[in-house]
C-alpha cells in the first residue's frame, strides 16, 4: 500500500504540492495529457530545478492568463466531471472545492450557492488542485499524511484588497487541525493548500511503519527570505498492515463493577476494535479501573456516546495512536478426525505466529473427553508436520 506523506512546516501552497510530486517523480507528461480533459485554456506547467538554501527542488512553474470569470461551485463541478476522471479522482476534486466554497460562504456570511469564486475559481487553483488529485492517481498513493500547520504574519493582497495572513478562509478551513502561530513574515498556507490537505489528508503526528521509495521538495514563486518549501514523501506501508486509530480511555471508581462486561460487549458490538478493563488505585486510594477502547475514527463519536450514557465517567481521555497489524489467514487441520482452524500471522519476513482457533479445540476437548491443552498441542503438531518450518 502507497501512502504521501507531506511535510508542511516550511510553508504549502498549491503549486509548491505539485513542484514537490514533480521531484518526487511524478510522470508529467502522462499529467498534462490527463489535465487537458478539463477542456480550459490559458494555462501552463512549466517545472523548473531550483535550489534555495543549498536544497534543491521543483517550482512547478504554473501560470495563467488573467481570468476573469467568476465561476460558483456548480460551475467548477461541471468541469470536473465533464473530464471523464475516474470516481476516485473526482471525488476527491470535489471535496476540496466543496470545503474551499463552504469556507467563502463563511467569510463572506453567505450561503454556498450565492458564491461565485475569484483565487479559488481561478484556473490556476483548478489546475492546482486537479493536477494534485491526478498525480494521486497516477502515482497509485492510497492515503495521504500531513503534519502541523505553521501560520505566518503580515498581510497579503487578494481580489477583495488587502487581508491578513492566515486568511480568513483558511482560517476556517484548518479549524479543528494542530496549529503553530510563527513570526515568519507572509503567507506560509493558502486556502487551497488547505483546502487540499483536510479535505483528502489526515493530519499525523505518528506516521505508519513504512520505507521510503523517494522524496520530493517543492518551491513556489514567492521569496520571503527565508526558506519555504514542502516537501513530500512516497511511503510503502509494511506487509503487516496497519492504521490510524483512537484510544479512548476513562478512569471509573463509583460504578457497580458487574456493569462492565456488559459495557466492553456494548462496544465491541457497536464496532470497536478492541475493548478491555484494567484495575488500578485512583486517589485517595480507592480502587477502581481503567476502561480502555481501541476504535476508528469514523465510530469514535459513537463510542464517546456509548460511554458517557453507559458508564459513570464524566471525561475521557482520546489519544490518536497507530495500529499495526500481521497479515493474517486461516488454515485446517484434522484432529481426532475433527477439523481445527488454524490462525496464521505474517509480517515481512514471514511466518511469526500460528495458533489454533480457541472454539475449534475446545469443541474437540469436550466431545472426545480428553484435556484442551492436548487439542492445542495435537493440533499444532498436525499443522507442523504438513508445512515444516
């Protein structure tokens, strides 16, 4: 599995996301061919090599003719999906033009469909954003990654004249994402950037176990006097695959403790990956225990829910943390001349563990009337005999 990782901490803008696919080896002549099926003119990539601060890099070198089109959200939809790109893609250049739109509205205290785009229907911004999305496909990147966004100060002159740095749709757009407000003078993220990262990417401070197939630096066009750049990273996740996840924890010690079986089943029905309760010695030396939830993000608020109506806590702790799993399959043998599933892990380096299937065995102890731990050892004995280490 392909995953991006993005490093933003210097500075990301569209054209400097697409400067640093360039370096990272993105095809771009299979990328302009792709960008033709927008069916618009006047603009052109251009990449360039560039070094700055004795790093080199890729400015994509995207320039347009002066549109003054003011196109709404329907408008640019249109043109994306009249390209023919396929459902992935699309999708995803419509997520990101929907939250730029979202955030306009917003700003300008309007609803959506009264929107009509100026930066964000500009045609560099559709170029920006699509050839993002396209270099996604081509490259065969399954997630993307990002880390901390860092805002700079002053101002910067936009269609509506002088606002300040960060903008007040970016602003918007980066709500609820980490954060560092810096004293770099000028505008280190763009709404379209932005837009791009939340919309497809998930901010991350723990990055999966991966290798590096290769890295890429992007450049934009302006100089600030200091070096901005973002740099991307083309990640292979290992074989043992794995996944963001949450752990929600809270500490209880006035609840009848007869209660949590029926809780850790709760959760475990309603989707969580893993469930369980440790005993612990809470202040004032009370005993008490630890619940613990291992859960993904799209049934996190169901799980907080859960808690909060089933258990006594009144506060949880949610940490974002990493999962990684073996691959895994089963396998069968015949003990007694009963079937036994077998358990196999694998990481990248091949077999780690084997392990009969608990309910099989036991099924097999109790109707031939001899031990459980003996079922175990037959049948992995059995298993062994026809596939040797």
């Amino acid at each position: 599995m392909k995953s991006l990782y993005i490093d933003i901490q210097l500075g990301v803008s569209g054209d400097m996301l697409l400067g640093a696919l360039i370096d990272l080896g993105l095809d771009t002549e299979i990328l302009f061919e792709m960008l033709k099926k927008l069916q618009l003119q006047g603009w052109e990539i251009s990449p360039k090599k560039v070094i700055r601060n004795s790093l080199a890099g890729i400015s994509a070198g995207v320039s347009c003719k002066v549109d003054h089109t003011h196109r709404n959200l329907s408008d640019i939809l249109s043109i994306i999906r009249n390209a023919g790109y396929n459902e992935t893609t699309s999708g995803r250049i419509e997520r990101i033009f929907e939250t730029l739109a979202r955030a306009e509205a917003a700003v300008h205290d309007t609803d959506v469909s009264n929107i009509h785009f100026h930066e964000t229907g500009a045609i560099d911004s559709i170029v920006d954003i699509t050839a993002f999305c396209l270099a996604l496909e081509i490259l065969n990147i399954d997630n993307v990654y990002f880390n901390t966004f860092n805002f700079g100060t002053g101002t910067v002159i936009a269609s509506h004249g002088e606002i300040p740095v960060p903008s007040p749709a970016t602003v918007l757009i980066s709500k609820g994402f980490e954060t560092v407000f810096t004293s770099k003078h000028g505008e280190l993220v763009t709404p379209s950037a932005a837009a791009i990262l939340t919309s497809i990417g998930e901010q991350c401070a723990i990055l999966p176990s991966a290798l590096i197939e290769s890295n890429g630096t992007g450049f934009g066009t302006r100089d600030y006097g200091f070096l901005s750049c973002t740099r991307t990273f083309l990640l292979h996740e290992n074989a043992g695959t794995g996944e963001l996840v949450f752990q929600v924890e809270c500490n209880i010690d006035d609840m009848n403790p007869q209660l949590v079986p029926y809780i850790i089943n709760k959760c475990i029905d309603a989707g969580a990956l893993d469930a369980y309760c440790t005993q612990i010695l809470m202040k004032k030396g009370r005993p008490g225990f630890l619940v613990t939830i291992i859960v993904t993000a799209d049934l996190l608020n169901i799980i907080r829910q859960l808690l909060y109506t089933e258990t006594t806590t009144l506060g949880l702790r949610i940490y974002k943390t990493y999962r990684e799993k073996a691959t895994r399959d089963f396998t069968t043998i015949t003990v007694n001349g009963e079937n036994i599933r077998i358990k196999r892990g694998k990481d990248t380096h091949g077999l780690v563990t084997v392990h009969p299937e608990y309910e099989d065995c036991r099924n097999v102890a109790e109707k031939h009337g001899i031990s459980l731990k003996k079922v175990f050892y037959l049948a992995q004995q059995e298993y062994f005999k026809k596939n040797p280490l």
